[in-house]
C-alpha cells in the first residue's frame, strides 16, 4: 500500500455498514468482519504508538555517551516535555470519534473539515506552550530537581526541543485524522520513518557535526517537523480532493477544543494517579522506588499493545454511530471486549512465564529482585481487567462521551488517592501498593462497565448532541 491512501480509505469508509439497526450481528461472517476490521486497525496502531518512547530511547543512547551530566539534564527535560505532549492526547482522541462519525455518516468533505479544526487547535496550543516554557526552561529545570551540573544541559534540550512541540501536537491531531478514517498504516509508516531519521540525525549531529546535546536536541526537533510535513501532505491531499477547507475556521475551533476539555480532565486525572504511586513508591525507600519504576515501565509497555485495541474502538464505534447503526456499535464493542480479555491473559502469562529472561535485564540487585517479583505478578494477573478497561475506554471515546470519561477518571483518582496514600503509614510495600493501583483499575472498570452496559453512549448521527 502506498503511503498516502487517504482517498482509497474514504471511498470505502464513507459507504455504512450493510445492515441496518434492527438486525442481529450474531452470524459468524459478522464476527469475522469484526475481527477484521480489529485487527486491521490495531495491528498497525501498535507499532505507532511505540514512536515517541523509541525517540527518547534514542536520545537516551546517543546522550548517554556523551556524560553522567548530559544524561541526567536530558532525563529532566524529556519528562518535562512528554508531559507536555501527552496532556494534549486529546487532540488526537476527540478528532479520530468526531472525523470516524462524519466519515460514517457518509461525509468526508466534512470529516476532513472537521479533522483541519483540530489540526488548527493543535498550532495555537503548540505555539502557546512555545511562547511559555522557552523562557520558563531555567525554573522548570530546576523545579524538577536538575542538579547543578545537570541543569545546564537540561535548560539547552529543553529550550530547542520546545520548537518541536507544535510539530508533536500537529502529528497527535493529523493522526487522530487518519484513525478516524480508518487509516492506522499511514501512521505507522509515518513513525518508522520518523524514528529511522531521528537516529541518523542525532547520531550525526552529536557525533559528527560536535554539537553534543543540542545537536540531539535538533535532530529529534527537524524529525518531529518532518514528520508533520508528511502528514499535513496527507490531508491537505485529502481535502483539495473533496473540497473542504483548510482555513482555520474560529467556530470550528472552539467545537474542537470544546470537544477536548472532558479529555484533557480525563488525562490529567490518570496522571495525577502515576505520580501519587510514584510518590508513595519514594516514600517507601530506594530499593522500592527502583523496583516500581521497572513495574511501572513494563506495565506501561503492556497498555501500549491494550491500547491498539483502543484505537480500533475510537474508529470502528464512531464509524457506526455516524451511520446511525447502534446494533454494529453494540456488537463491536462485545467483540473488543473479548478481544480485550484474550489479549490480557495473553500479556498476563507472557509475563509470567518470560520474567527470569528479563528482570536480570533491569537489575541485578537482590534486594530489588525481591521487591520486584511480587508487585509484576500483581501486575500480570490483572492485565485482563486492564484490557476491558482500555476497550471500553476506547469504546466510549469513539462515542464521543468524554464527559462521562473524566467524570469516571476523577472518581476513579477520589478512589485511589486515599487507599494509596495510607500504604507506608500503615506499613505496607511495593506490592501492597500494586494492589491499589489493582483497585485503581477495578474503579475504571466499574465506571465503564456500568456506562457501556445502560446503552447511553449510544448517540447516533454526524454530529453527537
């Protein structure tokens, strides 16, 4: 498939699902359609989404052989910065349900339209978090506690891969586009590319070119700008050919961040939730703090390939919705959710079974080895709840009900917080922390399961209202 099949995808996508409501989606043929269709957008949307984490590997390992100093600045700024980033998820989440439900409802002019909002929103919020951490990078650098040696190295990625960020939200929306049209290649394509040209950048930069740091810092920024390039390409192609617009259009813009504001709430309410179980994982002592950043990482890890299933959700459910077809939305969403649950046991076992080869690639510390062990088999067994978690969340998304979304998150987090809270006054460890981020999960589930079960996020039509 070439790398810029908008059209084609349009063409098919823009024809609804050939039964109408009141039939059954009980036949075999449906559910291998289903699978299918599954299958064909996760598939690709997992090797998408693992594009940033390989940007900051590769800064990591070419960074890492330039000092101790440089390496701890750039640890400072890259959290800093994929913090950045990751609350303006939305951008992406809020275009894939509102451009899959116009392209359902058999609209691509619209779609489009509606995708070039979010794409516009994505400029003005990049060039807003440009225009206040470039100056803002010696305070932030020092707020998240930059060592002396360390803070100068901080400030000068910080302040250059600031540039990049619009490009980042660019792409977040662009792809948020392209899954709405039931494209999850393109993506893919995109991000390979990207990681390919972000290595020989910073490797040329760095090494041969002498710019140390900075020149890390360039070349992930000149890599995450050609990145949008490719993309913008994509839809501009799109919408000349269907003549939407591509001027920024206020109302537009303001539906779009509207769309957006439950979904940030939602986002900056999980991640409130990572960094009180951080927090308490400190308070618990050295040897806990490291076994939980390794838990924490893998389990990370694991929501990557969950969350492909996710993406697939946001598509396949507002596709269905735009078309007015509630019963393929209500089949769909039965056939994720197994997949959801396969896919967790799957990981769980996977785990399980494969943890003597890959601890001793994290640790060879008794002590930690010891910390560690109990808190991932917490971890593991409870991967299939974290699969129906991800799919309904996903599921719900693709419905547009982002309201009911942050509301369950901030339950979700009143939960957790306290339980979570009270682990080192009463004596508890790393695993007894793992269990509350277990309970965490089970909230999630709960709050979603019941709103998927009442049929409520079943809004049909171009538009939710």
């Amino acid at each position: 498939m070439h790398l810029l099949p908008v059209e084609d995808y349009i063409a098919v996508m823009t024809q609804a699902p050939a039964s109408s409501s009141r039939t059954p989606r009980t036949s075999r043929s449906d559910v291998r359609r289903h699978d299918r269709e599954i299958l064909a957008l996760a598939v690709p949307a997992f090797g998408a989404l693992v594009a940033e984490p390989l940007f900051l590997m590769v800064d990591s390992a070419v960074i890492g052989h330039l000092g101790t100093a440089q390496l701890a600045g750039f640890g400072v700024a890259a959290a800093l910065l994929s913090t950045a980033v990751n609350v303006f998820v939305f951008l992406a989440y809020a275009t894939t349900a509102a451009v899959a439900r116009r392209i359902g409802a058999g609209d691509p002019a619209g779609a489009i339209r509606q995708g070039m909002d979010g794409i516009w929103l994505a400029l003005l919020l990049g060039a807003l978090v440009v225009a206040v951490a470039i100056p803002a990078a010696p305070a932030l650098a020092d707020l998240f506690g930059a060592s002396e040696t360390a803070a100068p190295h901080a400030t000068t990625y910080l302040r250059i891969s600031t540039l990049g960020i619009p490009a980042m939200l660019v792409v977040l929306a662009a792809t948020g586009v392209l899954r709405g049209l039931q494209n999850t290649r393109t993506p893919l394509y995109v991000a390979v590319g990207g990681f390919a040209a972000n290595a020989a950048l910073n490797a040329t930069l760095v090494y041969v070119a002498g710019l140390g740091i900075a020149g890390s810092a360039w070349g992930t920024v000149i890599a995450q700008n050609a990145m949008a390039g490719v993309y913008l390409l994509v839809v501009v192609r799109g919408a000349r050919r269907h003549g939407a617009s591509l001027r920024p259009d206020a109302a537009g813009i303001r539906a779009c961040a509207h769309a957006g504001t439950p979904l940030l709430i939602r986002t900056l309410s999980l991640r409130a939730v990572m960094l009180i179980a951080t927090a308490v994982a400190a308070r618990l002592g050295d040897t806990d703090i490291a076994a939980h950043q390794i838990v924490l990482g893998l389990w990370s890890l694991l929501a990557f390939a969950l969350d492909a299933i996710a993406i697939a959700g946001q598509a396949i459910i507002g596709r269905y919705l735009g078309a007015s077809d509630a019963e393929g939305a209500r089949a769909a969403c039965r056939r994720m959710v197994l997949w959801g649950v396969v896919c967790g046991v799957v990981l769980g076992l996977l785990v399980i079974v494969s943890r003597p080869l890959f601890i001793p690639l994290f640790t060879t510390d008794p002590a930690v080895r010891d910390a560690l062990l109990p808190a991932l088999l917490v971890a593991a067994v409870t991967q299939p709840i974290s699969g129906v978690v991800m799919v309904l969340d996903g599921v719900l998304m693709g419905a547009g009900d982002g309201t009911y979304l942050a509301g369950a998150m901030l339950i979700t987090l009143a939960v957790f917080a306290p339980v979570a809270l009270l682990v080192p006054p009463l004596g508890g460890g790393l695993t007894a922390l793992w269990w509350t981020m277990t309970l965490m999960m089970v909230a999630r589930l709960v709050t979603l399961w019941l709103r998927a079960r009442s049929g409520r996020w079943i809004v049909t039509g171009a538009v939710r209202t």
